[in-house]
C-alpha cells in the first residue's frame, strides 16, 4: 500500500458518505431498470419516478455523500445525520407513493406530499450543516 492509498480506504469515509453511496448506487441501478421496462415498452406513464429515483435518489444522494467525504467534520454533526435519516425515509415513501399515484391510485396522493416535505426537511439540515461548516 502506498501513501496515496489511505485517503480512498472506504474506511476513511464518514460513515454517512458511506450510507449515501450505497443508497445512491441502489437508486441508480433501479432508475435504470425503470429506464429500460420504459424505453422497451413505450408506456412512459412512470417517467416521473424515473426521473426522481434518478435525480433525487442517485443525483443527490451521491452528492451529499460526496460533501460529507469532503468535509467529514461536517458528517459528524446532528444536522447531518437527520439529513440521511429523513432523505432516506422520504424518498422511498415519495417514490412508492408517486408509482401508485401514477398508476391509478388518487388515494396515494399525501403519501407523495409526506415523502416529499420528509426530503424537504432533510436536505433543509443538510442545507443548514453546509452554511454552518463552511
Ligand atoms: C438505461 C438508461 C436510461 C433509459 C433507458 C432511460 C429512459 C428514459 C425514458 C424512456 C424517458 C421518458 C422519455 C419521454 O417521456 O419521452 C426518460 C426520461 C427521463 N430520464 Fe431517463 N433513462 C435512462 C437513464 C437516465 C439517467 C441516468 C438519468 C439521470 C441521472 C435520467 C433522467 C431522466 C429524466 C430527468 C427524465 C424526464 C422525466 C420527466 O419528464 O419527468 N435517465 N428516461
Ligand atoms: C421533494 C423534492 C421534489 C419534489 C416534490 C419534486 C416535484 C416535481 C414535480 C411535481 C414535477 C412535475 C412532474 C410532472 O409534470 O409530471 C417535477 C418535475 C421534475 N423535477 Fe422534481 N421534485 C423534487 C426534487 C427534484 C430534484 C432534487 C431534481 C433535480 C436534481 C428534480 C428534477 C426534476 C425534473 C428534471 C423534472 C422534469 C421537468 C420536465 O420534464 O419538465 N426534482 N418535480
């Protein structure tokens, strides 16, 4: 092992860096897939979930990972970590909640306002973390 090696260690990550790349790599995986059933079977009813699981999910899940890899102090922090907790929850229940919508189900509409204000808050800590350590 050379010096170089040390800082790429995933170790060496903060464990939030760390929660956010599985999770983003996860949700890319499965935008992909939901490209593809799209693309294949030219029904695009869903593309708004695709987009999200893109954009939300592997886009600034993988984001914020990388900023908490940047400046791990910061992923220390209680900010931080409601950040990860409540992106993680509110996305899925936006997603799952925003596929039955689109499917036909009226009823799955607050489910899709939960998820999304759960993000919401989310990354309002993470906004917060960043104005508070940078
Ligand atoms: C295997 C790769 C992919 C396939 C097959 C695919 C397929 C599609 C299809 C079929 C649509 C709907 C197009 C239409 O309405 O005419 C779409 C929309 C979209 N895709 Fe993808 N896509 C892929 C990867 C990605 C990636 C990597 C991203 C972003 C990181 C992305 C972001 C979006 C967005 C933002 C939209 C528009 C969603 C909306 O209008 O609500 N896609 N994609
Ligand atoms: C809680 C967070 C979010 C909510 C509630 C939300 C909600 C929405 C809504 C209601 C639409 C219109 C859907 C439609 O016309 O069918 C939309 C479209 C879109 N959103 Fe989001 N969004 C969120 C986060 C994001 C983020 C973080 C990104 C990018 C990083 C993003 C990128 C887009 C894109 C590219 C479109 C499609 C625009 C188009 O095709 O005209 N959204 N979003």
């Amino acid at each position: 092992m050379t010096e170089f090696d040390a800082p790429f260690r995933p170790t060496c990550l903060p464990g939030l860096a760390r929660i956010q790349f599985r999770a983003a790599s996860f949700y890319l995986m499965a935008g992909l897939g939901l490209g593809i059933v799209m693309a294949a079977s030219g029904n695009f009813t869903l593309k708004g979930v695709h987009g999200h699981i893109h954009l939300l999910g592997w886009v600034t899940l993988a984001l914020t990972g990388v900023v908490y890899a940047l400046a791990p102090d910061m992923a220390k922090g209680a900010l931080a970590r409601w950040h990860v907790i409540l992106h993680n929850l509110g996305l899925p229940i936006m997603l799952a909640a925003l596929t039955a919508y689109l499917s036909g189900v009226a009823a799955a509409e607050p489910g899709i306002a939960v998820g999304a204000v759960l993000s919401t808050f989310g990354l309002g800590a993470f906004t917060l973390a960043i104005w508070r350590a940078l």
